[in-house]
C-alpha cells in the first residue's frame, strides 16, 4: 500500500513538474511576444490587415482672365486585378485587351504575377468603364481617381503644362503652383479581411477633402487663340521650325498670350517628346539681331551721344572695323540717326555704339534686362547670354549693336520694349493673377511690379517717334502697319550660329519683328519670331504681318477705338481720299497729296524718284538728301516746289 502511495507522489511530481515547465514555456512565449516582439508584431498586423486609405483631393481649377476654364478636374476609373482570385488569367486577359486597346501578350504576364494587387490601367475613359462593369469577374475592380482635363485641348499647352497620375504637376504652370493647385491630400484607415476585402472603413463616410486653389490668369482666350491661328498659318507658309508669338500689357507686365508652335496638347503628353513640352519663350535663348538696335539707340539718346536728326555716314554699305568688314543690306551715305534705324543700318548701329563706347552700352543692356531672369511665375527660364564689358573683344562693341554675339529669352525682348512703350519702366512679367483657396481665401495675388527705370519719359518717346518709321514708307516693317493706328516697330533677320563649325550658319535665319500699337498710347506689345524659315528669311516679310494680323484682331477685341482717320486709294484719281471726321453716315472728305521722303537718298535717286511722282524740285548742294521741305508726310498742293538739301 505504502509501495502504490509513494508510486503515485512520484508520478503526481512529475506530472506538476510537466506543467510547471510548459506554464513556463508559455509564460516565456508571451513575454517574448508581448514585450520583446510586441510592437513589430503589431506593426505586421496592422500592415496585413489594416490600410491607410489616401485620398487625394480634387484639383483647383486654371481660369483665364475672363473666367474661361483652361485646366480642370474630372473624376475618372481606374481598373486594378487581384491576380491571386482570378481562375483564368489568359481569355480574361484578352477580354481586357480588347476593352483597353492594350496588348493581350503583356497583359497576361500581369495576371499571373503574384503580387496581390495590380494596376491594369489608370484614368480610363466612360466607354472602356461601361465594359468593365459588363465584364463582372471576380477579382476586377476599378477605383476612382481625380483626372486633369484641358478643355481648350493645344491651347496655351506649353504655358499650362501638365500633372502625372498621381496629381502631381509635372511641367508649366501646373508644376509651378502645385503647391496651391493639389491641396492637402486626405487619409483614412481601412480594415480588410484574409482575402483583402475592405470589411470596415474609419472615417470614410465622414472624411471631406478640401480641393486645391483656383488659379485665375492674365492670358486672354481670344488673343491666345488669335495668336496660335497666326502662327501656325506663317511657320506653314514660310516653312518655318519653330515660332513663338508674346503678346503683353506694356504698363502692368501682365502676359495676354503667349504661343509657341509646334504646339503641345497636355490631354496626351506622354505621347509628345519632351522637346514639345518646354516652354521656349522662356528656356530658349537666340541673337535678336536687328531688334536690338532699339537698345543702343536708347542708349545713345539717353545719354546724349546722339541726337534724332545727326547725321552718320554709313559708308556706302562697307565698313573696315576691328580687322572685320561690316555690311549693310544697301549702300547708304549720310543718313540722319533716325534713318539709320527705319533702313536698318548695321554700319550706323555701329558707329552709335563706338560714340557711346562699351562701358556705358553694356550698363544700359543690364538696365533694359538683359543677362539676367526676368522673373516671370513659370518654370524654367533661364538668363540668356550677356558677357561682361571687359570680357568683350574689339569687334563685338559693333557687332553687339546690331544683335550678334549676345543672346536673350523672347519674354526678356518683349519686357524690354514694353520699357520704351511705357516710358521707361522696366516692369515684372507675369502670367497669375491671383490664386483663391476654399472658402474665397486669396492665397496670391500679383500686382504689377516697377523692377527700375531704364531710361527718361523724354527718351522713350523720342526712341517711340524713330521706331514708328520702321513702319513707314520706306521702313523695313512697312508690312507690320495696322489700319487705323500707328505702329512702333522693329524688324530683326539674325543668322543663327554654327554650333558644330563654329561662325554662323550660311542659311539659318531667325526671322523677327517686334512692336507696341497704338504707338503713342501703347495697349499692346507684341513680338514674333519665326525658327528658320525657308521660303524667306526677312522679318520685315515674315513676321511683320504676323504682327499686323494679331494686333489688329486683339485691338478689337479690347475694343481700342482705332486713331487714325481711314484712307482710301480711290481707283482712278491721284493722291489720298483722307476721312478727317464721320457725322453719322455723311463723311467730311479732302483730297491732298503727301510729301514723298526723300532724305538719305543720293542726287541721283533724288532725281529720279522727283521724276518719277512728278514734282518740281530744288537741289542745293552734292552729295546725298539731309533735309527736305515740306517734311515727310505733309499735304501739299501740285504748284508747290519741294527743296532739297545735299552734304556729303
């Protein structure tokens, strides 16, 4: 009995002791779980089952400056797979090919991943929807995603740019002010079960995501429209590479267009090489040639090394300077500085600027705003090409007179002239007007901003009288003349450089013009410039009737009254039919002839154009036309005599 009792304590014993050591063992495993492994045990359930769901808000809305939409947000489907619930991947596979215009081959591939979740295709379209809906497979599912749209589709592609899948701007203004356009995104946390159905949603009913801000901009429609109608109608007739039309408010700095051809539609930009997505009015850089005689005219005058009515010799088209030979397109002799620009002589450009000498050339190019960004809200601009005055070599005082050896950004020539326009005032360009958040809040707003003075009121008015004969008879711009209102212009044919051989290329030209209408009351400054044109080089036929056209159309639209009287040239009767003023429907009319210009012409020229119109002069003295009387321009009656003075 004692023997059986003492059998059963060792037994009893053994047993306790089995359990007390597998309670440890469990005690053990918890505290290893629970304490040691604890948080990243947690963290692996929280990830298997529970997911942070993001929600992405709606983005703000690009107006122009009347309030039509040029950028907006739609909803859109995207279509997922989980391949782990799918039975047949192959004839599924071809049954997605064939909704989503994909390729069936790579399709399947991604069926039979195993990876639990697989984007098939993102933002698709509202028919390739409906046939996934009719599809009604296990394991297909589509989620809603916010998707950009630009209804306005090219236009103003470059400027707007575009935002990826992910609402995220990628280029232009949508990059620029993302910040504000995107918003905050929202999150809210979504339990799922073992196959990874969401079985609860925290906050999901409830959570409302704010949109991002609205975007309000100084471009005008019609004037963009107008302008890329213009352009794509000259790049086809001239056979051009490429052009870019700026068009802007010369008091505010406030861009009303700005057109780049070729154009890009940011709705299918991945289909578009990157070269058609940046914004060449601002990354590009070229010589302006010939429109930059403007500047070291505005120089000159300003520092008063020159004068208006001075006469410069411009040595019969051939001129030895710097152990270089610089020519002009004609064999001019003495002309009065104002012809020197209206013929668009490179031999008196260059002559101003050795009166004006270096030191002081370069200081205005840098007030004017050259060399250097202008400061315009849109990404990518760059400075352009100025070199500081000591670094220069002895031709290039005379070469960068007339545009070559240095080299500008389209918007940083436009604010320049947008300075002579306005009297002086060299202003920020901008493109945003103001930005409102939700609830009305304004978050920006640009107001037009004076970067210096450049040059006096007295100057940029005097310069504003010389550059309207560009545009006059016997101007090279004549073809950018508007009707009804005087033009203050320039023409510009710059050979582009030779990046391989060095020099300049034999044939590429940058054909240019660039101007403000109505010439005493600026409204408007408008530039043109046509890449490599091939049927002609010249921006006088080129670009200036480009010029003509978008002013006279975006003039009506402002509905700038136009400040000339109208002519007429009635067919069969000599001189002009001149309207001086309407009483409703009856017209007030004279009849007068206008005075022929004469000056910078040789005798002999003098001569034959006096035979040719009919007119009894007097010449006094040899040489070339310095002054007339009557001017330029004025009535006079068959009787009169016309007096020429010669020097030279």
């Amino acid at each position: 009995m004692s023997r059986n009792w003492k059998g059963i304590k060792g037994r009893l014993a053994l047993s306790g002791l089995f359990f007390f050591l597998l309670f440890m063992a469990v005690a053990l495993r918890a505290v290893q779980l629970q304490i040691v492994q604890g948080e990243k045990l947690r963290r692996l359930g929280e990830r298997q089952h529970l997911k942070e769901w993001i929600v992405q808000p709606k983005r703000g809305t690009i107006f122009d400056r009347a309030g039509e939409p040029l950028a907006l947000s739609l909803e859109a489907q995207s279509v997922y797979v989980r391949p782990s619930r799918l039975e047949e991947p192959k004839p599924l596979a071809q049954a997605l090919a064939r909704i989503l215009s994909l390729d069936a081959g790579e399709l399947e591939q991604k069926l039979r991943t195993k990876k639990p979740f697989v984007w098939v295709k993102r933002q698709i379209t509202p028919k390739e929807a409906e046939g996934i809906k009719a599809l009604d497979v296990d394991g297909v599912g589509m989620s809603e995603e916010p998707r950009r749209y630009y209804p306005q589709g090219r236009l103003a592609g470059q400027v707007l740019g575009f935002v990826g899948r992910d609402s995220q701007g990628l280029e232009g203004l949508e990059l620029r002010y993302d910040e504000y356009l995107r918003g905050e995104a929202g999150s809210s946390v979504v339990e799922r079960d073992a196959l990874g159905r969401r079985v609860l949603v925290q906050g999901v009913q409830e959570l409302e995501i704010p949109p991002g801000a609205d975007m309000h901009l100084t471009l005008d429609t019609t004037i963009q429209h107008l302008a890329e109608k213009e352009l794509e109608a000259a790049a086809a007739k001239f056979r051009a590479k490429a052009g870019i039309v700026v068009v802007a408010e010369p008091f505010t700095g406030e861009i009303l267009a700005l057109a780049q051809y070729p154009f890009f539609n940011p709705n299918s930009f991945s289909g578009q090489s990157s070269s058609a997505w940046r914004n060449r009015a601002v990354t590009d850089s070229f010589e302006p040639g010939s429109t930059f005689k403007a500047i070291v005219a505005a120089a000159a005058l300003e520092e008063g090394v020159i004068g208006k009515e001075d006469l410069i010799f411009c040595e019969f088209g051939r001129y030895a300077y710097a152990g270089k030979i610089i020519h002009d397109t004609k064999e001019y002799g003495w002309l009065p500085f104002y012809k020197v620009i209206q013929y668009s002589s490179n031999i008196g450009a260059a002559k101003v600027a050795e009166r004006l000498k270096k030191e002081r050339f370069f200081k205005y190019m840098e007030r004017f705003g050259f060399g250097q960004p202008t400061g315009i809200d849109v990404p990518g601009e760059v400075p352009g090409l100025l070199r500081g005055a000591e670094t220069w070599a002895p031709i290039d005082l005379a070469t960068h007179a007339f545009g070559q050896g240095i080299a500008t950004t389209p918007i940083q020539l436009a604010m320049a002239y947008a300075a002579i326009a306005n009297g002086g005032f060299l202003m920020r360009p901008y493109i945003v007007r103001r930005s409102v958040g939700p609830g009305g809040k304004l978050l920006i707003s640009n107001q037009p901003h004076v970067v210096r003075r450049v040059v006096s009121e007295n100057t940029a008015r005097l310069l504003a009288s010389i550059l309207k004969g560009v545009v006059s008879e016997g101007g090279t711009g004549v073809m950018a003349g508007v009707e009804g209102f005087e033009v203050a212009g320039k023409t510009g044919t710059a050979q582009k450089p030779d990046l391989v051989r060095g020099g300049y290329a034999e044939k590429k030209r940058v054909a240019s013009f660039i101007g403000f209408v109505p010439a005493d009351d600026p409204r408007l400054v408008l530039l043109v410039l046509l890449d490599e044109p091939e049927v002609n080089v010249y921006g006088g036929v080129v670009a200036a009737p480009v010029f003509r056209h978008i002013a006279s159309g975006a003039l009506r639209h402002l509905g700038v009254v136009p400040e000339k009287p109208e002519v007429f040239f009635p067919a069969g009767k000599e001189g002009l039919l001149r309207v001086e003023h309407r009483i409703g429907d009856k017209l007030k009319l004279t009849t007068d002839q206008e005075v022929p210009d004469f000056v910078g012409l040789s005798m002999r020229a003098a001569i034959a154009k006096a035979r040719a119109s009919k007119l009894r002069v007097e010449l006094r003295g040899n040489g070339y036309v310095v002054k007339q009387s009557p001017a330029p321009g004025s009535a006079w009656g068959k009787t009169d005599k016309l007096t020429l003075n010669l020097a030279g």
